[in-house]
C-alpha cells in the first residue's frame, strides 16, 4: 500500500539555514520532492533557473497569478514569490512528501487549503548568529539585509501559527530533527484511512463469523 505523501511546509528567518537543510534533507531521503518556486526576484550568483528558483519578470509572474498556475503566493521584500501548483500536485499524487521553502503569508494561505499540511519554522539559537550569517553571506546590500531583518522581526509576531520549531544549531541533528517530525506526521491516523478501514473491515467480518 503507497504511503500518502504530506505537504510540508518550511519557514524561518532569512540567513537560518533553510536553503542548506533542504539540500541536506532531500539528499538524504527520497521520499522528499522539493518545490521550486517562481520568483521576480534577480538571480544570485551560482543560483541556476530552475534549480533554486524559476526567475520570472513581473509580467510574467502575474500571467501565472491570473492563470492560477500557483497554490500561493506572497510579497517579500519587494518581489513576488510563489508555489507553482502542478507540480506539487503531481508528487502528492504519486505518494511523496512535498516541501515548500516558503516565508509566512505563503504559510498561511498553505495552511487554508491543506488543512493537514505540517508546518515547521527553523530558527537559529539567537538573533547575533542570524545577523552575522545574513552579512556573511555577501550576497546582499546592506539596505537590503535592513528589510530582511525587519521581516524577521514581523514574521517572529507570527510563529505561533506553525505546529513545530527547529533550532538550527547543528545542521545534521537539525536535519535528522526534522525527518524524525514528518516520519510522526506519517503515523497520524488521517494519513492512514485506507489501512484503518480495511482492519475495520476485517474485524466486522470476523465478528459476523465469516
Ligand atoms: P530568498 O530571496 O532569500 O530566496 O527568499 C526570500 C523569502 O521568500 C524566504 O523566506 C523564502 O522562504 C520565501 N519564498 C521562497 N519561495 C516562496 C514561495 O513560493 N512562496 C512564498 N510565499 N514565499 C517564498
């Protein structure tokens, strides 16, 4: 019998980690597939199309808006972001657990529509470390990291809308923490229906003799 597969969704501030989790995650177990979103954001240096991201204009992003090509989408920091709705359909279909990368509004709208979806917020052990890694990263101007930690600061309003926290401390115990949560989500019994009414089934059965 084919495991159903669970939408997961993923949040947490900017320069937590989340890209490298994610690879990690994915590399290690197959059962993930892992959205690639739209965005009109530029492209960063070493970030490939269709690999981290699929780089949209602006026309084109609300082309797909209107086509509803995408389950969500959300402003960040002045660009559209969205989950392309095919694809993560299609995995769902065929029994994989989804993860989206996606920040809160996003998260939300997700949460609307899959109601059983499971929604995890990384964050590091302090907010020094995250200041330090979005300036490290050196992708970013100043002005722009500025606006990503006020973001952070708005989105930490918000975190009690999610079911689990992961702190980021240690990247393979972190990924190991968050495969462990998902294998539990497995268990709940509104992804195991079919196995529960065969037993049930069964036992009715028994018990008329049969
Ligand atoms: P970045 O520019 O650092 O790659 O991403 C900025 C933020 O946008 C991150 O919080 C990331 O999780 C979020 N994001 C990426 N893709 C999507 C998406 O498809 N939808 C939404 N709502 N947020 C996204």
């Amino acid at each position: 019998m084919a495991r159903e597969g669970i939408l997961i969704v993923v949040s947490g501030f900017s320069g937590a980690g989340k890209g490298t989790i994610m690879k990690e995650l994915t590399g290690r177990h197959e059962q993930y597939a892992l959205s690639i979103s739209a965005t009109t954001r530029t492209a960063r240096p070493g970030e490939e199309e269709g690999k981290e991201y699929f780089f949209k204009s602006r026309e084109e992003f609300e082309q797909m808006i209107e086509d509803g090509a995408l389950i969500e989408y959300a402003c960040y920091v002045g660009n559209y972001y969205g989950t392309p709705r095919a694809y993560v359909e299609e995995m769902l279909a065929k029994g994989r657990d989804v993860i989206l990368e996606i920040e809160i509004q996003g998260a939300r709208k997700i949460r609307k529509q899959f109601p059983n979806a499971v929604l995890l917020f990384v964050t590091t052990k302090d907010a020094q470390v995250l200041r330090e890694r979005l300036g490290r990263r050196g992708t970013e101007s100043q002005e722009v990291i500025e606006q990503r930690l006020l973001r952070a600061v708005q989105e930490s309003e918000g975190i009690e809308e999610y079911d689990y926290l992961v702190v980021n401390d240690e990247l393979d115990a972190c990924v190991a923490e968050i495969h462990s949560i998902i294998e539990t989500e497995h268990r709940k019994i509104c992804y195991n229906m079919e196995l529960l009414n065969r037993v049930r089934e069964e036992l009715r059965s028994f018990s008329k003799g049969e």
